[in-house]
C-alpha cells in the first residue's frame, strides 16, 4: 500500500499587499511535507475560473501534488493586511469552492492510504466541507501510528464548539497557538487554569498523542502524555508570518513519520518556520536548509530527514 499525507480544507490566495500568493493552511502543510521527499497532497475545490486556473498553474510550478474539484462556485481568496511586525489580519471571502468539497468515491480511497492527515477548523465553516473532511477521517485507517492533526485555526467567528468537541474527538495530534487557547479557555469555561493546565487538560481529556503549542516569538512546547518539550523562538528579520506555522506543523509531521523523536521533531519544525518567517508569502522554498553551505544549526537533522544534500541554488548534489 502506498501511504500518502494529506492537506484537507481550505486553498486559496491570500492577497497580499505586494499581490497574491498560493495559500490555505492544509495546501501550505501539504507543499511542506513534500519538501522532506514525502508523498503529499493538497485536497480541496476551486472554482471554474481564472483564479482556479492560476491556482492548478502555480500547484503544477511548485510540484504540489493535488485532488482539486471544480466546482460552481469562486476560488476562495483572503484579504491579507500586514501590521509593522508582520503579522497578518485576515478577511476571508465566504461561500467559495473550498467551502463545498464532495466526498467521492476516490477520496475515500485517498483516505484508506493516508498515513497521516492535516485539517482545521475553518474549513469546517460549512456543512457540506465539514461532512466530507468527517468522513475522510472515519475512513483512514486504524492504526496507532496514523496521524490526525487538527490544525485547529480560528479565524473570524468561523467556528463553533460542537465543531471543535467533533474535531478534538477526531484528532489524535492537536496544534493551537496562544491566542486560541485563550479562546477555547473561555469557550470551553477553563480560563482560569494556567496555559500548560489548559493543554493537559485537552490532552487528557480528548485522548491525544500529542499537543502542540506555539507562543509567537515566546517559544513553543510539544506536550505528550509523559513528557514536555519546549523551544525558544529563534531570532530572525521576519518578512512576514504567513504560512510560517503550517511550516512547523509539515516539518513536524514528515520527522514524526521518518521517526525522529519529538524533541528532534520539535527543533527541525521550529528551525524551519524561522526560516520561512525570513521569506515573503507561505510557500518559500527551503531547500536552502538542506544544503551543505547551510549554517542552520539544524541542518545535520534536516539533511538526515530528507536523505539528500542541496547547494545554495537548491540543485541536488
């Protein structure tokens, strides 16, 4: 059997002040794990357009694998504004392809190959999405080592808490960032325990093997069952953030998958999106990090991972 990752949900272009760019989180992790020589692919629907038809041009430029529907609606796009650190604010336009993606006899079988999966909660936002990214789930299969990352992404107000109980009970792999566990903290009446509380609090409750924590440039934990690990945020000139943790949630998975240790798992991920934090939009090229010119501190892990050097023009060596 060959086993596949996924990015399921949300593709769209995120327009930036300096034009637009692929985006979409599940697209983002999916472009990420092929990086590191995984079989990935990008599950989602565009729209019968020319933003569509760009967006299968710069797929096909990037070498992203992809399951693309087209389907009768526009090909989603987000609003990006930037603040003077680089964090970015976004606008999503609603009722667009992605948020109507069928379940088809082909993703069923995409999803009794998948060995692992990433999918969030704004993709979620609609009923038809949100059905077809739960059936997907139930279909892949049981076994220990299949992931389920729940990328949990809380944008605007389009989430619910029964769609994050389903999610959490789905998942077996959580990621959250600060922000939103204050969120789910007042959501869920947990506010009052302390941030770590709060994540064993989740961990236990919904059975994970792991959650992830990111804190912006306080640092971020991997949090098992058994053990913490914590990293600080590297310093970096920061281009811009976006698709900088859908970077670290990639790197993460395909060191997991290769069978890093959650500590050498945590360092690559981190190291990774401190690098595409350098870089403008969320699909940088960094193959850079691979190379043998590479000062990256981590740059032995990533070259063991991906089992094959690069020079600094990305070319194989």
């Amino acid at each position: 059997m060959k086993h596949i990752i996924v990015g399921l949900g949300e593709v769209l272009w995120d327009m930036l002040p300096e034009g637009k760019k692929l985006g979409g989180a599940p697209a983002n992790f999916a472009y990420h794990v092929a990086q590191f020589g995984l079989d990935s692919m990008a599950v989602s629907a565009i729209g019968n357009d020319k933003l569509g038809d760009e967006m299968l041009e710069a797929f096909d430029a990037k070498r992203l694998k992809y399951n693309m529907q087209r389907i009768p609606y526009p090909t989603g796009t987000v609003q990006v504004t930037l603040d003077k650190e680089g964090v970015p604010c976004y606008d999503i336009k609603k009722e667009v392809a992605w948020d109507n993606i069928q379940f088809t006899p082909e993703l069923e079988e995409m999803a009794k190959k998948c060995r692992a999966v990433c999918f969030g909660s704004l993709a979620q936002r609609y009923e038809v999405s949100r059905r077809t990214i739960g059936r997907f789930l139930d279909a892949m299969p049981k076994k220990n080592d299949v992931l389920k990352i729940f990328d949990i992404n809380l944008r605007q107000k389009f989430y619910t808490k029964d769609i994050l109980v389903e999610s959490f009970q789905k998942c077996n792999i959580l990621k959250i960032n600060d922000e939103e566990l204050i969120i789910i903290g007042k959501l869920f009446g947990h506010l009052e325990l302390e941030p770590e509380e709060r994540c064993r609090l989740l961990l236990e409750t919904y059975h994970l093997k792991m959650l992830i924590l990111t804190c912006g440039v306080n640092g971020s934990y991997v949090f098992t069952a058994e053990t913490v690990s914590f990293l600080p945020t590297p310093k970096v000139n920061v281009a811009d953030t976006v698709g900088a943790g859908d970077s670290f949630t990639g790197a993460f998975c395909a060191s997991i998958i290769k069978g890093m240790t959650v500590e050498e798992a945590h360092k690559l991920a981190v190291n990774v999106s401190a690098y595409v934090c350098t870089q403008n939009g969320a699909m940088p090229d960094i193959r850079y990090l691979f190379s043998r010119e590479s000062n990256d501190s981590n740059a032995c892990l990533i070259e063991e991972i991906h089992g094959q050097s690069y020079d600094k023009q990305g070319e194989d060596i």
